[in-house]
C-alpha cells in the first residue's frame, strides 16, 4: 500500500485510493484488520504505516491502528501517488524543446503545466503531451503511467527537465539521479536579505506529520531524509532577495522547505507562507505594489535554469540553461524599479 522510498519526488498532495462506508451492521474491529480484509495486494505491516502517516482518516479525523471500526464510519485511505491509471491519452500540446536526440530530450516546462497524469490533473500534462509527440517511451519499474520521466518538478515551478526516449538513456539517467551526480541549478526569489549571502542547507526534510502537503525541517535527528542544498546570492532587493540554488539531493519541495526553515521562503509560494507579505513597511502603497507582484506571478518564483549530466550513451557531458519566464522577469523588473526609485 505504502512505501515511503518510492515518493522521493515533487508532489503537492495526497490521491484518494479507497473510500470504505462502515456496513450498519459491522461489528467493531479494528481499522488495520478491516483494511487488510477489504483491500488486495497489501499487508497489515503496510496498512498500519499507513494509518502511521496519517494516509488513513475515519469520518475525516487521523486514527491510530488500534481504532475500532464502527457501523457507518466513513474510512478513507489517500496515499502521495495517484490510483494506478496507466492508459495515457495523447495531446497535442506544443513542447518546448531544447535538445532532442534518439535516445533523450530536454524540454523547458512552463508554470502550470503538471508533469503528469494524476487525480484531478488526467490532461493536459508534460506526459500527455510526450504521447502526443513520441511513440512508445520507456518507463521505469513501478512507475507506469509516467513513459520518459526519470524526474519531476512542481506544477508551478518553470524551467528544465530531461525526458528518456530509449530504455537505456532511462537506466543511465535514473541511476544519475539515483547518485545525485546530476548538476540542478535553480533560480529563486525570496523574502529578506540572507545574513550569509552563499552557504550551504544540511537538514534533514520530510513530509509533515499534520499536514502530508508539506515538506518540513527535521534538524538534528533522525526523522526525515538527508537534504543538500547549496546557495548564493546573486541580487539583493532591500525585501526580497534573487538566489541560486545547487541541489545535492532531490527531495520533495527541498528548495521550498529549506529555505522555510532559515527563514527566507520563496516569494509567492502559497504552501509555504511566501504568499503574504514577510518584509518591508506597512504603507499602503508599498502593500499595493507587492500585491500586484502576486498578481503577475501568482506561484512560487522558482525556476529550473540549468541541468547537466552526463549522455547515457555518448558519455559526453551535456550542459542546458534557459531564461527565466515572463512572469519572473516582470515581477524581478518591478523589484529592481521599486528599489531604485525609492
């Protein structure tokens, strides 16, 4: 049912898998022995982690394993990946593409666009569009449904993914990731000035045991899983700041959560509180301006600028940078102007 090791990736939400009305004439049992009787292919051990991480709710509230199920309890079961669904329907949905050989591609994708297909999001994704425009892409063990993908990044986060076309260019660059040799570099708008304009963030991060939406900071224990991120400052703008930053590890949201936990989250970005305003005045024009900084990009200012790795077959090094998207630009643009002019 669960395995943790298998979500190490950018996802936002939890996918309802199993919706359960409690029969009127249900004696009460135990909620672990009840799922493992209603639901295939899965073991108790698995169903109690579940109901561990907060995956199984009983009339909307988190239970413990020991829970007696009652006559007309309503038990739902959500899990960070979707149902499985591995019929893809092709879109022709324009991609843009900056590189393109047999065996990989490297696209740009814009905001808003999911990687793919998921509940609530069944069209009108990267992978929806793949379809479209490839036959027959490769897929990694246990990850149907996802043909190309070796990694992912938000819905609302722009910028470079590389897409697998043969199996082998799949093996080599998963094992890329897997090793964390793969060269991410991101560039971030966020609240205030860093007191340490470059550094580096080792901190532990995981999903929120309150709330499964979010990736939190785990700081000196053994809770959640190694995080690397290495920043610097490249600009500052009295309330925000334009950072880069180099993933060593790729965790769920980690540029969003460690810049949470120092202090700086990202400009925009709604899940982690950098929607609202952190630093400056409280004039009214002031509140305006940042309100119309929101308006323009209405998502987290984060982009992937630039990928490197190695070719799978070539061996060649291979290095891919992109601009920054309208919606950046603009929002940097009203920054640099709001700075020089006041």
């Amino acid at each position: 049912m669960y395995d943790e090791d298998k979500f190490d990736q950018e996802s936002d939400e939890l996918f309802e898998h199993h919706r359960i009305q409690v029969d009127a004439g249900q004696q009460a049992l135990r909620i672990d022995k009840f799922l493992f009787e209603r639901i295939s292919n899965t073991t108790r051990n698995k169903i109690q982690g579940a109901i561990k991480m907060g995956f199984v709710l009983v009339n909307d509230q988190r239970i413990k394993s020991n829970y007696k199920v009652r006559a007309n309890d309503v038990v739902v079961v959500s899990l960070p990946e979707p149902p499985r669904e591995t019929e893809i329907v092709p879109e022709n949905i324009p991609l843009d593409i900056l590189y393109e050989d047999d065996h990989l591609l490297v696209v740009n994708k814009p905001a808003g666009m999911v990687v793919h297909p998921a509940y609530q999001n069944w069209s009108g994704t990267l992978v929806n569009a793949l379809a479209y425009h490839f036959a027959r892409l490769p897929e990694l063990p246990s990850n149907e449904g996802r043909p190309g993908l070796v990694h992912r990044i938000d819905k609302d986060t722009s910028g470079l993914l590389v897409i697998a076309k043969s199996e082998e260019a799949m093996t080599g660059l998963a094992k890329q990731f897997f090793d964390h040799s793969i060269e991410r570099t991101y560039w971030a708008l966020v609240w205030g000035e860093l007191k340490d304009k470059s550094g580096t963030i080792r901190v532990n991060i995981g999903r929120s045991p309150k709330d499964r939406k979010l990736t939190i900071a785990f700081p000196g224990g053994d809770m959640g899983r190694h995080a690397i991120t290495h920043y610097k400052t490249l600009k500052e703008l009295r309330y925000v700041s334009l950072i880069k930053c180099n993933l060593e590890t790729g965790r769920t949201h980690q540029i969003r959560a460690h810049m949470k936990y120092i202090g700086h989250p990202l400009f925009g970005d709604a899940t982690y509180g950098g929607d609202r305003i952190l630093r400056g005045t409280r004039f009214s024009k002031y509140k305006s301006f940042v309100e119309n900084c929101f308006k323009i990009m209405p998502r987290q200012a984060l982009h992937a600028k630039s990928l490197g790795f190695i070719h799978p077959i070539s061996e060649k090094q291979m290095n891919f940078e992109c601009g920054l998207p309208e919606d950046f630009v603009e929002v940097l643009a009203k920054w640099e102007n709001y700075v020089h002019y006041t």
